[in-house]
C-alpha cells in the first residue's frame, strides 16, 4: 500500500518537525533517520483517521495540534512508507494504571504502534504516540535488550504469554513492553502486542470503540503531553541531532513537570 502523502507533503512534514538537514540530504531508510524521526515526531506532536485530514490538523495549519495514538501514528505510519521504510501499524493492548502503576488485565485492542523491518532482516518498535513512560526511541524487537530512558527510567521489550492466553506455545509469545525507574526497582508491564498487521478498517473499530465507550477513559479525560528536546553535543553526535530530556503534562487541571528526574 502506497503512502497517502507526496514529497511535497513530505518535505513540509520535515520542516514541521525540525529534522536535521544533514539527514535530509540522504532520505535513504536507516536506523539514524528512523530513530530522528522518532525523536522529532514525539516531541512535535502532543499526545492530546483520514491521512489528510489528520496531515492538515498537525502539520500544514501549524498551530500546534497533536492527537490522540492512532491519529499520530498513522500519520508518522505514512510518512516513513513514503520516505521508503517498510513499516506498517499493529494493534497493542494497554493496562491501566492504579495509583500510578500499571495493574490488573491486559484490555482488548486500544492503542496502536509502528513496526519497521529493515533489509537485514531486523524489525524494530516504534511509538510515538503513547505518552508518558513511553519510548523516547524505537527499539529492536530483541527480548529482554535494555534502553535507558528519560532520566533513570530504563524500557524493554519481553517476548511472553499474558494472563488469559489458552494456547502458549514459543510462536504465541507476546511481546510486552516493560518500564522500571531505577535499576534496582522491579519492571512493570504496560502493555503487549503481538506484532501482526492491522489495517485502515481494522482501526475504525478500534477508534470507535476508545470514542463512545463507556470503559474508555479518553472521553472522560483531559490530556496532553508535551515532550522536550536539547540538542546532543558529543563526538559521535550528527549536525543538528537532537534528545528528550524531559516532558510536561496536562491531566484534568493537573500540570506536572518531570526533566529527567522525579515528576
């Protein structure tokens, strides 16, 4: 499936997101671009279906709109088939949080994450659209391989079963994306997907569900997520590249601030 975006489209999106020059003189897909593009959409786009519709809304009236998951990820979905990344969307399950943590079952399908597979054969997670305790980076789909996160926050990906699975086998493992705050604290699962496609229908009955229903907390809450970038000074660092470093929140009249530290 081609891309709903042209070059010019495509060339506007660049300049939305501040992407660095130097990467958009060699739009060859690679892991730098990739995980650049990562960087600049998730601090671009605030976390607050139509390609189109969703392109004006975020990009061309430049006023600051972000969306919820599924909106932002399709967008950056088309954005890396048209620059040549063989990427498509898969359906996650999310965990909701008790008392900050995330607790209790794994709910049906009510987000959404891009996976990328390479030449060589390796595939990688993107997400860019899930908020906080998110990842500031697209990460390989290699079990138990540890990122470092936002300040001390450290991510992983785990291949296992969730609760509620009848048929276990090796080839019915999940992938479950893990988060912990500090090395000597336990991980904590937030959620899992298994990795398959999902396509432009399948999403309409995943966002009607999160729209109208009365078990989806999105109708009944108010967030935004803003993520903050510094530019990255080192000798292997590129002209222009840029880090997370911190994010800022909005919940129901509640703004909260965390730089890398405590929230």
């Amino acid at each position: 499936m081609a891309s709903a975006y042209s070059q010019e489209q495509v060339s506007q999106f660049f300049g939305h997101i501040g992407l660095p020059k130097a990467l958009r003189e060699d739009l060859r897909p690679s892991l730098m671009l990739l995980k650049a593009l990562h960087t600049h959409s998730l601090a671009t786009f605030p976390i607050d279906l139509d390609p189109q519709h969703l392109f004006r809304k975020m990009v061309t009236d430049r006023r600051g709109r972000g969306g919820f998951c599924m909106e932002i990820a399709i967008l950056y979905n088309h954005i890396l088939r048209a620059i040549g990344f063989d990427a498509y969307t898969a359906g996650v399950r999310t965990r909701g949080r008790l008392e900050g943590v995330p607790k209790g079952d794994y709910p049906g399908w009510n987000h959404i994450v891009n996976i990328i597979t390479f030449p060589d054969g390796s595939k990688y997670h993107s997400d860019v659209a899930f908020g906080g305790d998110g990842a500031t980076m697209p990460m390989p789909l290699v079990d138990g391989f540890v990122h470092k996160n936002l300040g001390t926050q450290q991510i992983r990906l785990k291949k296992d079963w969730i609760p509620h699975q009848v048929h276990k086998t090796e080839e019915t493992k999940l992938w479950i994306y893990q988060y912990r705050n500090g090395q000597d604290m336990e991980w904590n699962s937030f959620y899992s997907f298994p990795g398959i496609e999902f396509l432009a229908l399948d999403w309409d009955v995943v966002n009607w569900w999160i729209n109208t229903h009365a078990d989806s907390h999105q109708p009944r809450n108010v967030l935004t997520i803003k993520f903050l970038l510094r530019p990255v000074d080192t000798e292997a660092s590129f002209e222009g590249e840029m880090e997370i470093y911190g994010k800022r929140m909005l919940v129901n009249g509640v703004v909260k601030e965390n730089l890398g530290g405590k929230t």
